[in-house]
C-alpha cells in the first residue's frame, strides 16, 4: 500500500479554517451536548481573540495556524504564532532571550503554540479522534519545519497536557517544568465540607474572611449566559484596565474582546459581581469548561478587605462544588493562594531550540529547574491548610 500523504499548512487568519474542521480536533466531545473540556482552544474563543485585534502583526502575536490534512482529510490544528517578544505567555524565557542574545544571537522573532494571554493547561496539539498520533507527530515536525523555513530561534508550546509532554520529549522536544495552584475538588458536599477538610486554624480563618468580605456593604451576584448583559461588561473592562495597568503596564485584551464575548461566550463566562447600590464595584471573570472553572480576570473601583479573596477563590470553589467540576485552576502564581485551598501542580511545556549549543546548554538548565521545581511543590504542599491527620481538630 502507497505510503498515505499529510499536508500540513499554516493559515494567518482563522476564518479561512472551517469551524467545524478545527472544533473536531479542538473540542470533539460537545458532540453530546456538554461543553468543551478546554474553553480557550475553541474555535469561537481564538476567533475573538482575533476578531477583537488583541492578536495580530501589531501585538507581537501574528497568527500562523497549523493544521495537518492527511489524505485530504483535516486531522489536527494547533493555535501556532509568531512572536517577537515574550510577554502574555506566563512560562518565562526572558532570561534566555538575554543570554542568546548577549551571546550574539537573535532570539526573535520565535513560534509559540499557545493561547495568549492564557495560562491554563490544556491540548495544545489538537487532534481528531482515532488520528492522535499521526497528527501530534505531524503538527510538531510541521511546527519545526516553519521555524527552520522562516530562520527562528525556537519553537515553545505552552501550558500542554502532561501527556503531550511525553510525547514532544519522544519527538526530540525539551520538557519543561513548571507550577501553579489549583483546588481540587474531593467530591465535597458543600463549602461547609470543604472546610471540614481544613485544620480548625485555616477552617477558622477563611469563615472570618468570608464574614469580613460579605460585609462589604453591598450584594455579590454570580452571572452567566444570559444573565450577563451588555452594562455588565463596561464594569469589567473597567476592572480589566486598572488590574492591567497595574499589573502588565499594557492590557492585552481590547474592549471590542469584551463585546463579541458577549456576543460569543457569554455561556462560558462567569462572572462574580460585588454591587453597591445596584453598582459593580468590584468583580472576578471565569471561564467554564467542562471539568474545570479558569479563574482568569478581577479588579476593582472600591477597596474592601478579604473582598479579593472571597470573588476570586471562595466564590469559585463554591461554583465549583455545586456545579460537580474536579478543579479550579486560579492562573499564573500568588503563593497566597495556598492557605485558601489552592495547592501547587506541576505545569508543563516544552521547546525546541535550532541552536545546538544554545539548546545543551538550555537542556541542562531545564534539568536543574525542574528538580527545584519539585522541591518547591513538595515544600509548599507540606504548608497547606489541610488536616495532616483524620483525628486533627474538628472544632
């Protein structure tokens, strides 16, 4: 039998990939009528993205989808880009584009298959079902081939499963690890079990928190679908641009990002609204899939104590509980995160270099972080505010 063709392709715009090709690979499971398991790799999710004009040439973030056809059939896609800076990507490699570029080299422009601004771990190499390997396989060497056809310095793929890890490394990629904090949900009841998992000092701490935050003067409403209307959005952009400014210097999302989410994703938003006087003063984005709520964005107009906590963690592990989803993932660092239920996982990623020397001597730093990465877990983890023992105080 002849040997089968894949073909693979990067297009610069979605819109010339059909939706329901990429959502094969990217989201197969709606097929039941449940929602995506990765939100953000949606067609509609990196369609807005581009849509709004937060991704493009001018952002530093230029679309070269990939997609894989093998025979004529469409089989994988991976959200691949061309970047000329390393910011939005939440796996840092600005030390490593000063040290090639102090060595005389020219670290960008490089590839990233990745959703910007996004750390949240999911597939990166998508695929149809019953073409897993073919199409991982065809995607990476594909990806590598554009490096090498457009002279870049790397290739990274950010925030990929545990899975496609083992995969890349066995394609030849480097693995890296990294780490973030989330809450696992142990099949608890309500909020009061969740406690009850607590030693009595956390349990007491997060209830005065909660009481603190609840205080505030007003009303905390928690929105989606529908329940989300046009002047709810004008409060987060609000929020989205203080929080920004502070935090990144520039906000990467566009407010027209806002008014096609509206339009868009409102079903996959969640948003956890503190009002005073029928006002937003202060509110939290969410993004739901299918086994995991994506604590993604909040700000704020007023000051109030613990309110942070309680929009962004507490609220979310409620939703979390009542909604039966395995896990809160609460974004990129916040140590702070620990004593309220969040506890440190390991991330991944992984990366191709075309410099052979830059790639050693990078494989031997990635070996060093990953060991003190894994430290850091299991220190972190042995401060976490859960009981260490079943007889522990239950007061």
């Amino acid at each position: 039998m002849a040997d089968r063709q894949i073909t693979i392709s990067t297009h610069e715009q979605l819109d010339r990939i059909a939706q329901a090709d990429w959502d094969a690979c990217a989201c197969p499971e709606v097929a039941d009528g449940g929602r995506p398991e990765d939100p953000f790799t949606t067609y509609r999710f990196l369609r807005a993205l581009e849509g709004s004009g937060s991704v493009g040439a001018d952002t530093g973030w230029q679309p070269l989808y990939l997609t894989a056809e093998l025979d004529g059939q469409f089989i994988a896609c991976a959200p691949l880009y061309g970047k000329n800076h390393s910011q939005g990507e939440y796996i840092f490699d600005h030390n490593w584009a000063h040290a090639y570029e102090r060595a005389g080299g020219r670290y960008y422009p490089k590839l990233q298959i990745a959703v910007p601004f996004t750390p949240a771990t999911g597939r990166r190499l998508l695929t149809r079902p019953g073409f897993e390997d073919e199409g991982r396989a065809a995607l990476v060497q594909g990806a590598i081939q554009v490096g090498d056809r457009n002279g870049v310095s790397s290739l990274h793929i950010t925030f990929c499963t545990q899975e496609e890890r083992a995969i890349g490394v066995d394609l030849g990629l480097m693995g890296r690890s990294t780490q973030q904090f989330h809450w696992v949900n142990e099949r608890y009841a309500d909020f009061d079990a969740f406690l009850g998992a607590l030693s009595s000092r956390k349990r007491k701490a997060i209830r005065k928190e909660r009481r603190v935050a609840q205080g505030f003067g007003g009303e905390i409403r928690v929105l989606t679908g529908d329940q989300i209307e046009p002047h709810h959005w004008d409060a987060i952009w609000q929020f989205y641009q203080d929080t920004g400014a502070r935090k990144w210097g520039t906000p990467y999302l566009t407010r027209a990002f806002f008014e096609i989410a509206h339009g868009t994703l409102r079903d996959d938003i969640l948003l956890v609204l503190a009002e005073r006087d029928g006002i937003p003063v202060a509110g939290a984005l969410n993004v739901i899939g299918r086994s995991a709520l994506y604590g993604r964005y909040w700000g704020c107009t007023e000051d109030h104590p613990c309110l942070h906590f309680e929009l962004c963690y507490y609220q979310a592990i409620q939703y979390a509980i009542t909604h039966g989803l395995n896990r809160v993932e609460a974004g990129a660092q916040g140590e702070h995160k620990l004593a309220r239920g969040y506890l440190p996982v390991t991330t991944h990623s992984l990366h191709w270099v075309a410099d052979p020397g830059f790639a050693r001597a990078i494989e031997e730093y990635l070996e060093a972080e990953s060991k003190a990465v894994d430290q850091d877990i299991e220190i972190l983890t042995s401060y976490g505010p859960f009981k260490s023992t079943p007889t522990e105080d239950h007061q």
